[in-house]
C-alpha cells in the first residue's frame, strides 16, 4: 500500500504537463486492465494501473511501477520527467524569427516525458523517452524540437514514430544534412557524431518514441551557435529540406 500511495503522488505531479489535452484525448486506449489485488483496491481505488501485484490463474506476478500506453507512448508511474517547449522559449531556433515573435509565446511547440531509472551522466545505464510535437508551422518551418548533438559524440539512439508524420532531421559534424520521413512503425537509429530535430509535418501530434545512454548528455550549444544547415519547410504542401543559402 505504501508503494502504491507514492505512485499516485508521482502520478498526480506535474500540473503544467497538458496531459488532458495532448495525451489522454489521443487514439489510445486504457492501459492494460490489471486487475488489482485485494489490497491495493481496498488502499487506492484508482490504483489499477499501478498494480503491484496480478493474479492470474497460473500466478502471482509483480509488476514494476511505470506503464507505457502502447498506442500513444504516453509515460506514467516511477521515476518520469516532463518538460515542454513553447514557441517563446525557442527565440532564434526557427528561420523566421520575426515570424515567431509574432505569434502566442505560450502556444506548446513539443513536450517530452523521459523514463530515467538512474541518474543523469550515469554510465552504462539508458534513459527511454516520448516526444510530443505539436502540428504547426513558423514562416513555412514545420513545428521542430531544438535538436541537439550528445555532449559525448559517440553515443547513438534509437528514434521509432508512435503516431503523426514527420521526420527526422539528421546532421553530421561537417554540417551534411538529410532527413528520413517518420510514419507510425518507422524505425529510425541515430548513430553517434550526428546531430538530430524531429519536425511535425502533419496536421496531428507527432509521437515519438526514443531510448538513449544515460552518459550520452545533451550538447545543444553547438546547435545554438552554428544551428542546423537545412531547414524542413512547407513548400506548396509538400515537406521540403532546404538547404542553407538555397531559400
Ligand atoms: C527525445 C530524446 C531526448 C530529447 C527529446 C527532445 O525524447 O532525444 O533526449 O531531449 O527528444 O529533443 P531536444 O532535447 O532536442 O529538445
Ligand atoms: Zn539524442
């Protein structure tokens, strides 16, 4: 019971986290319906989710205190951070800056929930996230994440498209940038010294699901400074890399 209590506070944490609009209205369904011991009905009706315990007809099985929802990606239980990025936190990220100026700072460009079972800079370890990009565009720009290197260069990760349509912005160190198109099921690795920005070109959220090295860390000062060398824009409705200079 005590476990079970906790879960519910880490639950029913993070307020500024839109679930409501942005997750829980999406296609997907209710979690697994666990069926609840005795126990944890009795201390936390709406603990069915978290279910410690299951009894099935063979056993007792245990279960661990984070479910993933399998049709949106959406993350709940232990150990799970979320932030979002707003169109005023992302000053001079988009081509058009004065576009961006124009528009609701408080609109949602993307939110990311991460599962981080061991602390940031942990070697060895993985970290497994979602993100959320929202449909959107800024002067022709498709609604994009900041993108980042990782601090240590070699460190891959895996991407994979749970709902929406995008794609995934790639660029090495030389500047070279691609993309590959992201539909639901789409695999996509992102080997080390790679740079990478999912981009929103549909008219629905952009889900993504992504597992990295808990040591892989974020360097997102060289995006800053030197920014990604292709831009991914509407160009009479259709999605298209533009490289720097070509505009
Ligand atoms: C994925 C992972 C995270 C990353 C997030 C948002 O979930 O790659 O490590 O933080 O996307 O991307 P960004 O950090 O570039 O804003
Ligand atoms: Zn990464």
């Amino acid at each position: 019971p005590h476990r079970l209590r906790r879960l519910h506070r880490a639950h029913d944490r993070a307020p500024d986290f839109d679930r409501g609009r942005h997750w829980a209205g999406c296609a997907g369904v209710d979690l697994i319906p666990l069926v609840a011991s005795a126990e944890a009905k009795s201390s936390a009706p709406k603990a069915q989710y978290y279910a410690e315990t299951v009894q099935t007809k063979e056993k007792k099985l245990t279960m661990n205190g984070t479910m993933v929802d399998l049709l949106s990606g959406y993350l709940r239980g232990d150990n799970i951070s979320e932030s979002k990025r707003t169109l005023g936190d992302l000053k001079n990220v988009f081509q058009d800056e004065a576009a961006r100026a124009q528009m609701n700072p408080a609109t949602i460009v993307y939110e990311v929930q991460s599962h981080m079972a061991v602390k940031d800079g942990t070697p060895g370890g993985l970290f497994f996230g979602t993100s959320n990009v929202m449909p959107g565009q800024v002067g022709g720009e498709y609604f994009m994440t900041k993108g980042h290197y990782h601090a240590r260069r070699e460190c891959g990760e895996y991407y994979w498209c749970i709902q929406g349509m995008g794609a995934l912005i790639l660029m090495d160190e030389s500047g070279k940038c691609w993309f590959e198109p992201m539909q639901p099921g789409s695999l996509h690795y992102i080997p080390g010294y790679i740079a990478h920005r999912l981009a929103n070109t549909g008219d629905t959220p952009l889900r993504v699901g992504a597992c990295w090295p808990s040591d892989a860390g974020h360097d997102y000062a060289s995006i800053a400074e030197h920014g990604f060398t292709a831009r991914l824009m509407n160009v009479g409705g259709v999605p298209t890399l533009v490289q720097e200079g070509q505009a």
